[in-house]
C-alpha cells in the first residue's frame, strides 16, 4: 500500500550534495526528508578522489566558490564529529615537460594575483617537500592550502549528522515522477511512498536532468566518466595529493593539450594505498574501466613517482562526474517553478564544494539570501544563450 | 619438536636454498616457497594491516593474500603461489613484532 | 605493447571441469587456449606433487570418470597456460590476463568457459589471525603438493567432508592429529547411507576415511568447534568446546589443546569473481551452496559467449565439475556450429541430476546455521586484510550499512589485497543472520577488474 508522508524539504540523492545539504538544513531546525534511490553514497561520491585542490581552479567565481569551501573544512571534522580522514598538507602539481613550465609559469602569477598562494620550485625543492617525486621532472607548483578528505567517510558523516538532527533518509527509494499541485505543493512519487513538500533539492548528481524532465525542466548535465586505480597498500610516501600540470598547463598552450598527456592525479590514503586517476571520458553512463585507461594512468603517474612500479594495481573503478557546459555548478532557485532548487553539475570539484554547496542551499531556503551570490550559479545561464 | 616434516620416501627435484630475511634455507626445485618455509618451521611471515600482530599463511592456494613477500626484490608476493629457484632471496614485509 | 592472441575458445582454470571441456573441444579440432594461476593442471582435486617420478595419489579418485583424468592431464595435446592470471573480461569476450607476473595479455576467443572452482570458507573465532592457524585446504596442498607436512601436530576443525578427508590423509602420512572438531553430528554422517544410492564410490571413500580416523585412535569429536586459539606471536593452543542442536557453545566443556597448527575449514564457496565482474547474472540457492552463476542447459549464462562449469555453478565436488565440463564443451559446440551427440548430452545430464541430488543434500547438511555467525564475540577479526571486527560490523549495522557494498564504504571491509576473498562470504552470512533476513537478500559484493592484484610493471611493458 502506498501510503503519504510530508516534508517541509525533500533532498533528492543521498550523494555528497545531498547530504551536505540535508546536514546544512537540519542543523537549522528544518525537517528534511532525503530521498535516494539505491544507497546512500552510490553514485559519484563513492567512486572518486578527495581532493580539495585549489591551486588548479581557474581565477574568478570557480577560485571564490572553491576558496570560501576549502574555509569550511578546517571545522569540519569538529561540527560533523566523525573522522573524515581530512589531511592538510597541501597539493603540488607536477610539471612533466619545459612547454608545461613555460605555461605554469603564467599560472602561478595570475593565481597569486588572485590572492592563493602558490609557489613553483625547481625538483630539489620539490623533492625536499616530496622525496619520491622523480628527478628527471622539470619542476612543480606548491600550494599549502590543498587537502585531501575521504569522500566515502564525508559524505556518510554529513547523512549521520544530519539523521542525528532528526533527517529522515529513505534509501533505496527512486523518485519515478513529480507532480504539482495547483497550491504549489509537488507530489512525488516513489514505489513505498508518496511524499508531498513544497521544496526540492535536485541533488541528484548526473541524474538531475531527469528530475528536471519530471518538472519540465532541461538541465544540461551530462555524465564525463573517471577511471581510478587503486594500489595495494604502501609504504606512506606522499603526504601531499598531487596532480600534474598538463591539465593547467593545456589552457595556456594549445600544444600541450594536443599532446595526448592527460592531467592525471595521486594520493596515498591513510591505508597506504595510492588513487590514481582519472580519466575523462564522455561515454554515456558506462562505468566500466579499460585496459587503455589502466595502462595510460600508470605510464603517466609512474613517470612522476617511479616508486610505484613496485607496487600492485589491486582494483579499478570509476565515477560519473556531472559535467556541465562551463565547468561551473547549478545552483539556486528556478524562477519558472519557486519551490524547485538545482544543487549539482560540481563535475570534478563536488567533494571539494560540498560543504560550501550545503552551506549556500540551506541560507537560501531558510533566509531567501546567501553569503555569496548565486547568479553566476543559476539554471538560466544556459537557457540565455550565454553558454555555447 | 625438530621432526622433519619432508614426507619420507618422495623423491624430489634437487636441493637449492633460498635465503629468507639473510637466512639460509634448503628447498627443494618444483615446490612452494610456502611449503620450504612450512618445513623450516618459519610460520609468521607478515604483520597486519594494524601493524600490531602477526600473520602466516592461511588458504595456501593463492586467494588470502596473507602470506605476501617480497620476492626477488619484487613487493607483494604470494609465498603459496611462488615455486623456489637457487639462489631466491625472500624478506618479510613490515617489521616483524 | 599488449600482446594479442585469438582463439576459438578460452577456458579459465585447468581444474577438472576446464580440462575435460579442453580435450573435447580440441578432438573437435578447436583452437582453444586454457589458463591457470597456478604452475600446476589438475585444479583442487587433481592436485600432484611436482615431481613426475612418484605415484599419484590423488584423494577420491577411485570415482567414475576421474580415475582416467590424471592421465589424460599428463598426456594433455591441448596448450595450458601456467601462472597466468585472467584479470578481467570485458563485453566483447576479451579476456585479460597476466602471464608470469610480467606482463599482459589480451585473449580475444568466440566462446569463453570459466572454470574458476571452488574456495574455502571459515567461520572466525577469536585468534584465528595468528600464524599457524591455516586452512583444511593449506594443508591439504602441502602434503599434496609439495609433500610436507604442514605440522609436526595439529589439531582439525571445521565442518563437512573435507574435514574427515584432509584429517585422514595427515594421518596416512604420519602426522600426529591430536583432535578432529567437527560442528556436524555423527548422525548426519550415517544419513548419507540413505542418500549416497547412485554414489556408491563416494560413500566407499567417505568410510575409507572414516576408516583410517578411527583406527587412529585420535578423538573425533562431532558437535564441536574451536572457541578460541591463542598464543603471543604464534599459535600455542586451542581451546575446542560442544555446542548444543541449535549451534551455541555449551559453557564449561572447554577442552584445551597445546599445538602450533590449526587446521580449519568449514566448506566451499565458488571462486565468482570472473563471472561477477563480466556482468553474468548469479542466483542463490542454499542447496547449491550459495550465490552461484546462473547458466541455462549449454551452460552459457547470462551474457552470450561466457560459459561456465564446475563449482561455480553449484557446490557438489568433482564429480560434477567433470559432467559440466564435458556438457559445457558440447554446449560451445553447438554455439560455434558444430554437431552435438544428442544421447551423449541426455546420459551426461541424467548423471548430473544424481550428482546434484546427492551435492544439495550434502550442502544441506552442512549448512552452517546462522545461529552460528550471530554467536562470533564482537572482538573477532572478520575482514584480516583491514582488521575490521565483528564488533565493527554490527554497529556499522545498527547505523543501517547493511549491505556488503555499504559495509565495504563505511569500514573498507573488503578493500584490501584479498578483495573480500576471504571475508566476503562470511560477512554475507553475518549480514543475513544478524538482521534475520535470508541469504539471499544479501547482494555480492560487485567486482570490477583487476579480479585479481596485478604488478603495476606488467602494465608498464
Ligand atoms: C574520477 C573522479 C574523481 C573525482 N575527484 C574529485 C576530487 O578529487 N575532488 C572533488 O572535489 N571532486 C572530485 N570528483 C567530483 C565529485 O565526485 C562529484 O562532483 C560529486 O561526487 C558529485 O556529488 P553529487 O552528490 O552531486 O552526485 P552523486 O554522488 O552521484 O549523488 C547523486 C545521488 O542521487 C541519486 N539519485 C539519482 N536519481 C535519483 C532518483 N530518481 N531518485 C532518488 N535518488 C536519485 C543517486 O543514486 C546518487 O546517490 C571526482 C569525480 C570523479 C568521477
Ligand atoms: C582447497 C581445496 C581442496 C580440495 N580438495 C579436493 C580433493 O582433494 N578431492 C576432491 O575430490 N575435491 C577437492 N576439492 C573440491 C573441488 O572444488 C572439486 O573437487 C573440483 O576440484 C572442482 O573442479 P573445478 O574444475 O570446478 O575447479 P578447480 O579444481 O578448483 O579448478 C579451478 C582452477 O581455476 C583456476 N583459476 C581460478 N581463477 C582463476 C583466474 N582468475 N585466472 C586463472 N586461473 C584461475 C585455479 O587456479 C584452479 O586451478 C577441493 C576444493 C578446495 C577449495
């Protein structure tokens, strides 16, 4: 039997977003119904890094979105009280040719102009920081305000606190349709139960256009695969997270990017595994992993730490990230339909802009008004034209 | 206490060593590093993932991985899973409590 | 570079089932490639010492069929792969493997068959991590196949027939076996009189080893498990103790035993990483042993092209692993075109049908109660590669991770080089029993390649 249930705010996706914003809006008194329709953590925020880079974002509304979030997680581990297996000791970006120097060059001014503070060292220096990094490297960028978090333990930290405030998490449990009644309360239908409320939180990472499809809404996301490989685990060696510079380096010099060198990004876990990854793909929703991605990824990363040639490749996985038109995530209210609120498209930052994204969501429900302006966030931008 | 777990009355490849953490062990050609180390009475090959306690072999058919060395210079070995040469040097992993 | 080979069929595993479907294939005329991890063909049951001039002495092989196996092994026409891991397949039937812990190989057949066998399983008691504590299994392969005892004195413990056998064969090789615990009654041991009908040599083997284990003199005691092993660095004793008819340790019957070696082992499980990470479809059936990959009568599964025989279809021992071997090699035929002996395939699945009859019989009876893995103290290590304890697993729980993959999310049980081998099915069993749900409500963990770690330098070449 299918019975009713009512929530001031129904959160849909139990991914990090969704949680963070559940955990944001119950420590504010709201009663928040989250909706999730396998298991909590399921999706992309279970199949990625845990980087909270910095020094890789372009200067601009992505630098200020990602700096005001990095803020947040130096109080994190303390409001969540939970072990999110935060580690502040900065990111490097290693260089791997002189055309990518070149291009780093430029990107560390204009990122120093933008008030973040990253320097480039010559390899000795590197390797002071970082002794397992390959002397045969031109050099790298340091910035000591990147971390690194467990995404996994995040995201499950931010449901359990936000259950201890009274949320209540339904897994396991598909939205398949959403009406709207005429006192602008939507219905939403799940196979258990039909829940009424007079807000939604699309969080529903790179199924949100067909959330948007149950409104009539067209949110251009499309899901840009990421295959990581996991190492057994090693020796601690690297203590910073670390991702080379072609990826940066590309955007200043067309070269490099037709060069076939992908950005590729490491981390050793408290475990003593090594991430590596990833690639960025756009095949639909396949999540399967392949042998040229395994081989690319560890040619590229043992290139940068020699020392992982000993090590064994133990499994492979990969993520769907939600990948919008112009990097940035929707944000913020529909105009065309008050009551329906966009959190996703954070593509490969949403771990980085989760805490900042519930942070953002829950003023804006709770106030009207939030610390930093949404606009450049909102669903419209594309509709205007104003993205390609 | 020092029997000689060798089955009697098989005839066996020839005899090598292996050296085992700088020890020198007899093994015979064709059988497991596992099995030359069983016979040497060398149970403890590793440490937990807590590095607190120690561990051996368990399913010695290569799915446990709890028997893992460096072999050869190469991390991560399966001793059950590795057949002896002359001359192999073996060292555990971790620093043995 | 990757090198590249084509084939008209793989065959993963060179145990009993992979070699039978190798010689019918290849007196078909097929190009087939077989692959195995170990540096041996033969699989579990086929296991030989390495050193051709001894006699074989296989344990059970006075059973129908496989008397000729060891034979046709030796004189084997069809090319087998030693040390060569498959660690994936993808969609289109290409098969990964790595080939001496060197490098990788890509195998693009027609036709697939997975013959990937069987493990052990364990329930864990408090200090079955300490060195000398070993599986039934490890035993087994150390006198088998390297012709070592695995100790000077041991104790066995664990439950089903593959207790009384490895128990009985260190015994026939001079062991000093200073108890057998086994959790089953005596009864059931009798009951298979009553079922064993069509499987006549199966009993006679079972009463061979029975045989030898009484005349031993060593205490056999039924109704028994291990209640704790303890020891500072390594094994030194183990305390054995009754339970009552519903599986719980019957307090103060505590029996202490000194010796560095544990033997336990509490039956099978089938080795379906392969068939889960290439997307075969798995079915649950206690009487089968379990989650087991689901095939139609070709013994194709879910996904067109990938066979599969022997005990990943279905827990029931050799016996069966050869009929599906040879039934799954006329299924490839027929596939790939070729004419198919009607009759042939009639008789073979008529034995299957007795060999079946009598496997979910025995998996009934050795079915461990969840009573059993309720019981595990919350101390008890359950996934050794990440020391994660029973204790951990029930509040995780309580919290509502209930499934292996959240339990893999919020503790990393699972994560570590075994990939849940080990750990998996016990933890499928605890989940089942400590939320009261069937077993087959819990999911398998799902798999992904590499099935198996791989040297990241294999990748590099
Ligand atoms: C390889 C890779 C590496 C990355 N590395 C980093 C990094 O280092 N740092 C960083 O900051 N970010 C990184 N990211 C990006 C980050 O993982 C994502 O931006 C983030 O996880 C998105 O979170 P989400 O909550 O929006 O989506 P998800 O985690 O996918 O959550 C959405 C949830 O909605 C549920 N859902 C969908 N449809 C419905 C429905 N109809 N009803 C109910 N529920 C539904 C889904 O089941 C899912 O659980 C990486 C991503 C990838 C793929
Ligand atoms: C430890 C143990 C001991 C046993 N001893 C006996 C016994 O003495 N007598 C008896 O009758 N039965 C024994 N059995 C039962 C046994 O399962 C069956 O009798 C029979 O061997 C099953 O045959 P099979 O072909 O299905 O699998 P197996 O004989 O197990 O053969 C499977 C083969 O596949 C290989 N393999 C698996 N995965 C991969 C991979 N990814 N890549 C490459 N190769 C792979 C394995 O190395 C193995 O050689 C034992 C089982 C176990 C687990």
């Amino acid at each position: 039997m299918v019975s009713s249930w009512h929530a001031d705010v129904v959160v849909i996706g139990a991914g990090i977003i969704g949680a963070s914003v559940a955990w944001h809006l119950a420590k504010k008194k709201v009663d928040v119904l989250v909706l999730e329709k396998s298991d909590p953590c399921s999706g992309t925020s279970g199949a990625c890094d845990g980087m909270v880079f910095l020094q890789s974002k372009k200067p601009g509304v992505h630098l200020a979105l990602a700096m005001a979030g990095r803020n947040r997680f130096d109080t994190l581990e303390q409001e969540l009280d939970a072990d999110i297996a935060l580690q502040c000791s900065g990111g490097i970006m290693a260089i791997t040719s002189e055309a990518e120097l070149t291009a780093v060059n430029w990107f560390v001014q204009e990122q120093n102009q933008a008030g973040l503070g990253v320097s480039l060292l010559d390899i000795r220096q590197a390797r002071e920081l970082a002794p397992c990094l390959s002397p045969n490297l031109p050099g790298a960028t340091f910035c000591s305000l990147d971390a690194r978090v467990n995404p996994i333990y995040l995201t499950l930290a931010f449901l359990e606190a936000a259950e201890r405030c009274g949320t209540r998490v339904l897994s396991r449990t598909p939205v398949m349709g959403i009406g709207l009644k005429t006192d602008g309360i939507f219905v939403l239908d799940t196979p258990q139960k039909t829940i009424e409320t007079r807000t939604i939180v699309n969080a529903a990472g790179v199924h949100a256009p067909k959330i948007g499809k149950m409104v009539g809404l067209d949110i251009p996301i499309t899901p840009r695969r990421g295959q990581i490989l996991v190492t057994g685990p090693m020796a601690p060696v690297l203590d910073q997270c670390l991702i080379s510079a072609a990826y940066v380096a590309a955007k200043y010099d067309p070269a490099i990017a037709e060069s076939g060198h992908m950005g590729i990004s490491m981390e050793q876990t408290e475990a003593g595994n090594f991430l590596l990854g990833s690639t960025r793909e756009f095949v639909g929703f396949d999540r399967s992993t392949t042998l040229t991605a395994v081989k690319h990824i560890l040619a590229e990363t043992t290139a940068i730490i020699p020392a992982l040639q000993d090590a064994s490749l133990m499994r492979t996985f990969a993520g769907l990230r939600p990948y919008t038109p112009d990097g940035l995530p929707i944000l913020g209210r529909v105009p065309s339909l008050p009551g329906f609120i966009m959190a996703a498209g954070h593509e490969g930052d949403g771990i980085a802009l989760s805490p900042v994204t519930g942070q953002l969501i829950a003023e804006l429900i709770t106030d009207g008004t939030t610390c930093i302006n949404l606009t450049p966030f909102c669903l419209e931008r594309f509709s205007n034209g104003a993205v390609s | 206490m020092n029997r000689d777990l060798r089955i009697p009355g098989i005839i066996r490849g020839p005899e090598i060593h292996v050296t085992v953490n700088g020890r020198k062990i007899t093994a015979f050609q064709g059988e497991t590093l596992l099995a030359a180390l069983t016979a040497a009475g060398m149970k403890t090959l590793g440490i937990g993932q807590s590095h607190d306690d120690t561990r051996g072999a368990v399913c010695g058919m290569g799915v446990c991985y709890q028997c893992l060395m460096t072999i050869d210079g190469q991390l991560d070995q399966r001793a059950c899973m590795t057949v002896v040469h002359d001359g192999m040097t073996i060292e555990t992993q971790g620093d043995l409590p | 570079m990757t090198l590249g080979i084509k084939c008209d069929t793989a065959i993963v595993g060179a145990g009993c089932a992979g070699v039978v479907a190798a010689h019918i294939l290849a007196d078909h005329g097929l190009d087939i490639l077989v692959m195995d991890e170990t540096p041996h063909t033969g699989g579990q049951s086929l296991r030989s010492l390495p050193w051709p001039q001894n006699p074989s002495i296989f344990t059970g092989l006075n059973r129908p069929g496989i008397r000729r196996l060891p034979g046709r092994i030796k004189t084997a026409p069809v090319p087998i792969m030693h040390r060569t891991q498959v660690i994936g397949i993808d969609g289109h039937l290409e098969i990964l493997a790595e080939k001496n812990g060197k490098e990788i190989i890509c195998i693009t057949p027609q036709a697939v068959l997975l013959a990937t066998g069987a493990r052990e399983t364990f329930v864990p008691f408090p200090g079955w991590t300490l060195p000398g504590v070993i599986s039934t299994g490890a035993a087994q392969i150390l006198m088998k196949g390297s012709g070592i005892l695995p100790a000077d004195n041991m104790v066995a413990a664990g439950l089903g027939p593959f207790l009384t056998a490895v128990s009985a064969e260190y015994l026939s090789n001079r062991g000093r076996l200073l108890s057998i615990a086994d959790f089953g009654k005596m009864q059931g041991k009798l009951g298979m009189l009553t079922h064993g009908f069509h499987q006549f040599s199966k009993l006679l083997e079972g009463t061979r080893y029975l045989a030898k284990i009484l005349g031993s003199k060593v205490p056999f005691h039924h109704q028994t498990m291990v209640l704790e092993a303890t020891g500072t660095k390594e094994l030194e004793r183990v305390v054995l103790a009754r339970v009552d008819n519903q599986g719980k340790i019957i307090a103060g019957t505590g029996k202490i035993y000194t010796t560095g070696c544990l033997a336990i082992g509490w039956g099978f499980a089938p080795n379906l990483e392969l068939p889960l990470q290439a997307g075969c479809a798995i079915l649950h059936d206690p009487e089968l042993g379990g989650w087991v990959t689901a095939v139609n009568d070709a013994f194709e599964s879910s996904i067109p092209g990938i066979f599969c025989a022997g005990e990943i279809t279905g827990i029931a021992g050799a016996s069966k692993s050869i009929i599906e071997g040879e039934l799954a090699a006329r299924g490839i035929l027929e596939k790939l075109g070729r004419e198919v002996d009607e009759n042939r395939m009639a008789v073979l699945q008529r034995q299957r049908k007795h060999v079946l009859a009598f496997g979910a019989y025995f998996n009934r009876l050795h079915r461990v109660p969840d009573t059993v893995f309720c019981a595990i103290p919350d101390t008890v290590t359950i996934c050794r590669c990440e020391n994660i304890t029973m204790g951990d697993i029930k509040t995780a729980v309580k919290k509502g991770y209930d499934t292996p993959a959240l339990l893999k999310k919020a503790l990393r049980c699972g994560m570590g080089f075994c990939q849940g081998r080990t750990c998996g099915p016990v933890i499928n069993r605890i989940l089942a029993a400590v939320t009261n749900r069937p077993a087959g409500d819990i999911p398998m963990l799902p798999v992904r390649m590499p099935v198996k770690p791989v040297s990241v330098r294999s990748f590099l070449q």
